[in-house]
C-alpha cells in the first residue's frame, strides 16, 4: 500500500486502506500431539497446518485473499460470514492462541530443520506478542475514518475476485450479512463508550458523515459499478448469468449493504464521545503500554518508542547532512529540483522499465502476468493513492496494481509508486516469498514493518532508475527519506509524548512546513491511526540498518544480489528473527 505524504515540493492528500480482522478458532480439539511414532517435523506441521485451516475457517473474507482453493488445504467455513468481533469471541481467540502455543512447546525444537525452526520462531515471536493485546480489547478502533471497518469494507469488497462461483455464492452471503457485522460494531462502539474510551470526537464524525455519504444511493455507486466490471470478465458464465448477479447484486447493495451504512450513521450519533480524551494514546489510561506493543507488532522490531524516537532523529539528522553536502556541491538543484520529472508517462511502460532495471541487484523473477489498473472514477473518492492486491499462495501466476491517477500530479511520483507497489516492491515480494517456499500458516501472521518497510526501501532506491541525473536522484531519495521520518517522529510525538498541534507546529517548522492547515491535517492523520507510518519508515530503516551491518561484517562476501536473496527467501518476519538469517546466510559464504 503506498500512502502519500506532504514533500517539501507539494502538498498532497492522505489517505490509507487496511486489511482489518481475524477470527477465532478452534485449535487444541484434534491436533496432533508430537509423540514418538511421529518426527518433529511432521508434528509440527501437521500442528500449524490445523492452526492454518481452522483460522481461515472463522474468516471467510481473510480466507479468500489468501487462497484461491480453500478445499485443497481442508478449510471449511463453518459460517460464510465475516469474522465475529464481540468481546466473547476475543477472548476465545486469545484463548486458542494461548492452547496453540503451549501445544507448540511441546515439539522438539531441535529435531527441527532449519526452515521449520525458522516458521516455528516466527509463530511464537509473533503471537507471544499478541498476548499483549489481552487487556486492551476496547483500545482498538475499528471505527477508524482511515483504517475502521466502515472506510476500509468498500475497497475489500470492489477487490474481491471471481475465480468460480463458489466466490459469487460466498461474496453474496457476505453482503447479505453487513447488517449483523455493522450491528456488532455499534455494540462495540456502545460499550467502548460506556467505558470511558471513544475519543477522537472529530474521526469519530468523520466515520459517521462517510456512512452516510455512502449509504445513498446512486446508479454509479462504486458497489455497483465494480461488481458488474468483475461479473463482465467471468468467461465461466453465460450472458444470462452475469445479468442475473448485476441484478441480484443491484438488489442486495440496495436492500441491505447501503442501508447498514445509513444505520450506522444514525446510531453512531446517540454515542458518548470522552471529550477528555484528545486523539494521543497516551492520554489513555495505560495508553504507554497499549502504545507500545502497537509499534512493536507494526514494526516488527523490539524497540521502545523511546529509542526508536532517538534513531529516527539520528537518521534523519544524517540525511539532511547527505543533502546539504550535495546541495552545497550542486548549487543549481535546490532551484531546480522540483520540476524534475520521470521521461515515462505510462504506468505499464514505467513497470517494464523497472522489471528489466533490478536484474543487477535482485534475484530474478518468474514469469508472471501483471495487469495494471487505473482505478475508476466511481472508486476514485474512496481509493488509496495506489495498491497491490495481494495474490492467493496457491494462486501468484498473475498479479494486479490499482493507482489513482487523480493523486499523481507528476510523473515521478507515479514511478517510485509503481516501484513501491510492484517491482521490486509488494508485487515482486510478495511472489518471491511463494515462489522460495512460502508455509500456507505465515498468511495467518501480520508483519507490516517487513512488508512495507521492504516497500519503502526499495521505493527509495528506484530514483536510480527513472532516467534522472545521479545527483537528482539521490537528493530526491534523501528527500522522501527525511519527510517520512518526520511523519515517524510526530506519530511517535504524538501517541507517546502528547503533543499538540502547537509543538507539532514547531517540530515541522524547522523543516520548512509552516502552514497550520496542513499541520492540522497530519496531526488528525496521524492521531486517527496510531503508529501506521512507522511501519514505513522504521522497517525501511531497519532494512538500511541491516545491509550496512552485513556490509561491514562481510566485506568481502557481501553483494546487494545476496542480501536481498535471504531477505526474499525468509519472508515476513520480525527484524530480529531476520537480522539472524542474514547473519547465518553470509556467514556460511565468509
């Protein structure tokens, strides 16, 4: 997902769309114990194989971005709805979590191989730190203007593929269920605001004013309209059929999914909002530790916010240095800087461009198709600058990027962003992932900090690559480097040492951002979605951090072709479980 941000060249919207949820399960009834008429490897993979289909079994929608054929891996649903968000269901989650570790401690990790030992610390760092979560149920905000249920359902629904129509059948029972699913988030909402805990009066409106936009009707709906663009390309059915669902799905976004949306709106407003409460988690009670295990599980690292708050000023400290060096070298780009643009204005030249750029310090990639799509005008008010939609597991042979050309003003932009979301970025991730061998039990485990700080890294690296000058590019990168980290640090500013607007105001008018509505507008952004651009800026960090460690460790072994194999080849994972396979992989070849 690539998430825009203010440059010092150009003011530009934010906006991000996030996957939400996952249900409970049933694991611990029927797993296999690892006796002694099984190895370790067979008990655990039989073990996390189970824990793999009975969580997708609870989550259809999850299920479905996950794998094209839920049969072949033994899933199935023991409801086609969306996952249950009560407090009940929480807890047996936390419950299943709990029952699955502890069966999970009874493998022996040393009979282990080495990729299993890997998927097993993976599955234990990852939910170990869910436990952290226990007592913080009603911290989350699945109401959220920028990353709620409400805000993020729509662009989850125009995603949704058609392979067969057992999809069809499963989408439709879904929309027929928004009704209970809007039902259960407005009994959370209740009881969060019995408790003391709904703050963010202003997102909070925000989400209520975006339900009732889009809960009226129109024939251009963006429900409508990219429902019948999928049903068109459906070659297994009939022109009858494909008319049959555009009128079936006429009906149910009509009948129910708008009308969800409009009850929203209107039970939403009988809330309490705790106006003591501003948008900064640290004005919530124990809001320090809910805080910290969020930046902990969005960056993938162990960091305190206190550190990391300290490492990002040292970066970007260093960066601004980079740029001044170059900018006192090269007097003629700080008037000329802004007005560079990328010599390539399609978006799918601009892919192939990029493709054939990394051959030299990417491992090669395999022969897929890559469609490229502008998103529609009915989608465009709603639509996140640009996004890949990630492929199934058992499904990666073609692969799809959305961009919203109204968020493009230059060209440039759109090139480092088609790099962000396809190559070498989430696109070329996320299949060499599968194609090294990639465990179905990892689609279970969330790690942003990889995933977009892999993103963000590579993003920064392909300046190099859009046919500007050298100094041009570097300073660009250096550039788009130091703005993101001033949004880590305000993230960290404001959630963890509470800042106001007016010390915000202060902090980015030593970079040159002066203009409060703009302040104000990354401010809400920010206090609206609590350590979102750390993902960003800390995982690309911690990428930097890793390659000149190997770097310098390795001197003689080490090459960016390499480095970015054992990345590719480990997957999505905590920054420590990977600095050890980078360690291992280069010390083998030492």
């Amino acid at each position: 997902m690539k998430k825009q941000i203010i440059s010092f060249f150009s003011v530009l919207s934010l906006i991000c769309c996030l996957l939400f949820g996952c249900g409970n399960n049933n694991l611990g009834k029927g797993a296999l114990e690892p006796t002694s008429g099984h190895s370790a490897d067979e008990a655990f993979e039989t073990l996390s194989h189970q824990w793999f289909a009975s969580q997708m079994a609870e989550d259809p929608l999850s299920c479905h971005f996950s794998v094209a054929n839920p049969s072949a891996y033994g899933i199935s649903f023991s409801r086609e709805s969306f996952s249950d968000l009560s407090y009940h269901s929480f807890q047996a989650a936390q419950k299943d979590k709990r029952a699955f570790l502890k069966e999970l401690k009874q493998i022996s990790y040393q009979q282990l191989s080495p990729r299993n030992q890997l998927v097993y610390d993976l599955l234990q760092d990852y939910y170990t730190l869910q436990e952290s979560f226990n007592d913080f149920y009603y911290y989350a905000d699945p109401l959220s203007p920028t990353s709620g249920v409400p805000a993020t359902l729509p662009t989850l629904l125009s995603a949704y593929s058609f392979h067969n129509k057992e999809d069809i059948s499963l989408y439709f029972h879904l929309l027929d269920d928004v009704d209970i699913y809007f039902e259960q988030l407005l009994c959370f909402a209740q009881e969060k605001s019995e408790k003391g805990l709904l703050q963010n009066k202003e997102g909070f409106h925000e989400t209520i004013s975006f339900c009732k936009d889009f809960s009226k009707p129109r024939s251009n709906h963006m429900l409508l309209v990219s429902f019948q663009e999928r049903i068109q390309s459906c070659d297994f059915l009939s022109h009858q059929e494909k008319q049959k669902y555009i009128n079936k799905n006429h009906a149910v976004i009509c009948d129910v999914v708008l009308p969800s949306y409009l009850s929203l709106s209107k039970d939403l407003l009988s809330l309490s909002v705790n106006d003591d409460l501003g948008l900064s988690l640290c004005q919530v009670p124990k809001g320090h530790k809910y805080y910290a295990s969020v930046v902990k599980a969005s960056t993938g690292c162990n960091a305190s916010p206190f550190h990391l708050f300290q490492e990002i000023e040292t970066k970007r400290n260093a960066d601004v240095r980079k740029m001044s060096k170059l900018l006192a070298a090269h007097p003629s780009l700080a008037s000329s800087i802004a007005n560079y643009q990328c010599p390539l204005t399609d978006p799918e030249e601009m892919m192939e461009i990029l493709r054939q750029s990394i051959d030299k310090d990417f491992p090669s990639f395999p022969n897929v198709t890559v469609a490229i799509h502008p998103v529609s005008k009915e989608i465009a008010p709603y639509s996140a600058p640009a996004y890949y939609l990630i492929a199934p597991i058992d499904a990666y042979d073609s692969h799809d990027v959305y961009y919203n050309a109204k968020s493009f003003p230059n060209t440039l932009d759109l090139f480092t962003t088609m790099a962000h979301e396809g190559f070498p970025g989430h696109l070329y991730q996320t299949c060499m992932s599968y194609n090294y061998g990639y465990e179905p039990v990892r689609c279970l485990l969330s790690y942003p900090g990889y995933v977009e700080g892999w993103a963000t890294y590579v993003e920064m690296q392909s300046y190099q690559y859009a046919g500007l000058p050298a100094q041009v590019a570097q300073i660009l990168s250096l550039n788009q480097s130091v703005v993101l980290s001033l949004y880590a640090s305000a993230d960290i500013g404001i959630h963890y040492y509470g800042w106001d607007e007016d010390i915000l105001l202060d902090f980015l008018s030593e970079y040159g951002i002066h203009d409060k509505e703009v302040v104000s507008e990354i401010y809400h952004i920010i206090g609206n979605d609590p350590a979102n651009y750390l993902k960003y800026y800390v995982g690309y960090m911690n990428f930097e951090d890793l390659r000149n460690e190997c770097e310098k460790m390795y001197p003689d072994t080490f090459s960016p072709m390499d480095f970015h194999k054992c990345i590719l080849q480990t997957g999505p994972s905590s920054f420590s479980i990977l600095r050890r396979e980078l360690l291992n992989y280069f010390g083998k070849s030492a």
